[in-house]
C-alpha cells in the first residue's frame, strides 16, 4: 500500500486521540487595492506582538485599524454561528462584520479572482487541503501573531493542517470527517459492512415512493474515498507529497469501485439528484434510513430525530476497514485585506476555545483545542466518540498545491461510473492522466 500506514496513524489519529484522550454567495469586499493592502500589512508586521500563548497579552498588542469592517466568507450550513460570533466580535472590538454564504471548497479559487482587485473576504474559512494552494500563491497571511497561542491551544493534527511548508497559516476551529447516520427505528442495529447496508436497502429501498436504505454524494470523491482508499488505493504517494505518483487507479482502488457500483441497487437514482439539501429532507422524515455525512449535519438531525439518532463508524468495504478522508477546517486572512490586524482578531477569536464550544453547541462540530475537547459538554458527548472512532481509520487530505487538481477529474468520473455504468478502471484512468495533465501544466 503507497500510502503508507504511517499517513492514516500520524495526522488522523492525533485528531482522534485528542478526542478520545479527553473522556472515551454574493461576493463583495472592501474597496481598496494590492498596495494599500501591502502597507497595512507592513503595519501589522510592524506591531506584531511577541509571542506568548496568553490570548490576553497578545491581543493588547494590536487593535483593529480605524474604521474597520470586515467581510468573513462562511458556509451556509455554518450560518448560524458565523452570525452569533459576529455578533459578539463587534461587541468587543466595535468591528462591523458581514457574513457572506460562500462553500469553502471554492472560497480559495474565489480568493485567487477576487483577492488582488479588493473585492474579496477579509477572512476566509477553507478545509486544510485547499491551503497550499492559497499559500504559495501569497493569498494568505501567516498566523504570526497569535501563532504560538495556536501552536498551544490546538491538536497536533489541526496545526499540521494549517501549515505549509514549515509556516503556520490557518486558525483552525474543527477537525472533520465523516461517519454513518442512521434512524434507530429504521435500522435497529447500526450495519457493520456495505453488504450489510445492501441488504438492509433491498427491504427498504423503493424508489417509487423515493425510500432508500442509504443515501450519500455518490458523486463526490470526499465522499467515496473509501471505496477508492480501503483495499489500498491513494491519491499521492510518500504521505501525500508525491505528485508523480497517483494510486487512484492501482489494483485496490478498482477493487473498492466494483463495491462502490454494488451499491446501485441500494440507491438506484443519478448522482446529480442527490446534494445535501435533498439527503438531509429525506433523512430528517424518515425517507432515507442512513446518511453518510459530517458533524457539521448533527445538530440538525439530533433536532429532527432526537433518541433515535444514531451515529457509527463508516461499514467495512469487501471486508476492509473503511479509510475515510478527515481533515480540518481553517480560517485564514486575506493577503490583499485593508484590515489585517481586525483580520486576525477574528480569525482567533473565531477559532477559541469558546467559539468552537459554541460552533459545537449550534452545529456538531468536532473541536481542535485541547480545552474545549476537554470540556464536558464535548467529553459527554456519544456523538463526538463516533466521530473520533472514525477519525482513527482516517487519512488527512493532501494538502500540496495539487491536490486541487484532483477534484474536477475524480468528481467527473465517479458519476460516469455510477450513471453510465462506465467502466470504474478506464474512468480513472482517465481521471488519473487529466490530473497529471494539470499538474505539469501548473508546474510550467
């Protein structure tokens, strides 16, 4: 197996233990330009504080700029608290904050088109894989500031994700991956393999009354990883450093496929009729027994579906331990904004200990400081636990430039496999050299 187990231990498991250890889109922005920008960002370095991990003594240090606003991009399904930690940052720091829906998949790409006209958020929330495409472009700031109250505060795994190439970038706030949901009434026994799900769906599934066993983003490689990564399949070799070296289409990726095309029968509709807006309706009324998703969906369905919400590791594939990706969720300071100290009082005071108690009280999320993972309100938590388990047979996204090339390819080949019954070996390939393609032309 390429990616050797040293990548699903290291990163991943950290993220987990620290859980575990613990108790078990409109676009707008501020007017300006890349040289004022520039200046207020010597300004910053300027009067940068020294470093310390008392989150007292280095805010005294910098105050947001005169006249400051910011524009913060979030995720919808995160509205709720972006909206109520705005709120009380403006209470503190008298700073007008403007939340504006953006997914944070596509908020680096957005940042690329918009950061050097001004036009783009002051502050913007990525997942980790995305954040070496940000950084070596010098889209983002570092964290210096508050870095070694970072460093201190946070899991190991949250500080690798928001670095690059040695320098810590990110405030990271949630540790993410994916596990099974499903309806204790439905399913009275949480499924153990995909074979397991498959027979469960065929007595429940039947798509003319739009009912089905399981339903999860068939077309979206996030999602499907650990069909590709369970028998031994990778995305990039040597950790996820190595572009060269693609195992997408090796022996054990085409394996776990066959068993990804299996579950057709469970759900027998197009990859385009599904998103998180339809699962999430048929899951919250009992139409869809199981959903494979995050935490960023628990708070929703433990409100929709109380005690008999249940939570379970990702089934077995062909008798494998499922791989599923995990990664974490950054915030991270445009380079081009007029506001860098306000910024980056946001950022941290948006990635806290408090804030992430908060972001997990609204949402579900997982947190990535110590003393939040250690509070009872997460340790009490069933939910969390069943994350954490997951988390253990997890392998961190690779975050080098390229692995924003693998989207586009994977993502366009999983739907031919499950619409057109393509077959799964000569659509990766094809995916595969497509990635490659991208990435020699990004490194001309």
């Amino acid at each position: 197996m390429k990616l050797k187990k040293m990548m699903v231990i290291t990163a991943a498991v950290s993220m987990a233990l620290s859980v575990t250890a613990c108790g078990s889109s409109n676009n707008g922005g501020n007017n300006g330009n890349a040289a004022k920008a520039t200046n207020a960002a010597n300004n910053t370095a300027e009067t940068a504080a020294p470093e310390s991990t008392d989150a007292a003594a280095v805010t005294d240090e910098i105050v947001p700029e005169e006249g400051a606003s910011l524009i913060v991009w979030e995720s919808k399904e995160e509205r709720a608290f972006a909206d109520e930690i705005a709120k009380e940052f403006t209470a503190k720091y008298n700073v007008p904050v403007k939340i504006e829906e953006l997914a944070p998949p596509d908020q680096v790409t957005k940042l690329t088109q918009d950061g050097p006209s001004g036009l783009a958020a002051d502050v913007i929330l990525i997942p980790h894989d995305n954040l070496g495409k940000a950084a070596s472009a010098s889209l983002v700031l570092p964290n210096d500031v508050f870095g070694e109250e970072t460093k201190a505060n946070n899991t190991e795994a949250s500080i690798i994700g928001s670095s690059y190439d040695g320098e810590l970038y990110g405030y990271p706030r949630a540790a993410e991956t994916y596990a099974l949901f499903y309806n204790k009434s439905l399913v009275k026994e949480a499924p153990k393999s995909f074979d397991d799900v498959l027979a469960f769906s065929k007595t429940f599934t039947d798509k003319s009354k739009n009912k089905y066993g399981i339903m999860w983003e068939v077309g979206n490689l996030y999602f499907n990883y650990m069909f590709i990564a369970s028998d031994g399949g990778y995305l990039f070799g040597k950790n996820g450093t190595d572009k060269e070296d693609i195992g997408l289409a090796n022996d054990g990726a085409i394996a776990g496929l066959k068993e990804f095309v299996k579950m057709k029968e469970a759900l027998p509709i197009k990859s385009g009729d599904i998103n998180s807006d339809i699962k999430r309706s048929l899951f919250n009324t009992g139409d869809v027994a199981m959903d494979i998703t995050g935490p960023w969906e628990l708070a929703g369905y433990k409100a929709a579906l109380g005690d008999n919400l249940g939570i379970a590791p990702i089934p077995t594939v062909n008798g494998k331990t499922s791989i599923t990706f995990s990664g974490i969720k950054i915030f991270a300071v445009n380079s081009f904004t007029q506001y860098p100290n306000a910024a980056k009082l946001y950022a941290n005071f948006a990635s806290s200990k408090d804030a992430q108690l908060l972001l997990n009280k609204l949402v579900g999320s997982v947190p990535t400081n110590n003393d939040a993972l250690a509070d009872p309100q997460i340790v009490d938590d069933p939910f969390v636990s069943a994350f954490a388990a997951q988390a253990k047979s997890s392998q961190p996204m690779p975050s080098i430039p390229e692995m924003g090339n693998v989207w586009s390819p994977v993502n366009a080949a999983l739907p031919e496999i499950w619409d057109k019954n393509v077959d799964p070996k000569a659509a990766m390939d094809k995916a595969v050299q497509q990635i490659k393609d991208l990435n020699n032309g990004a490194a001309q």
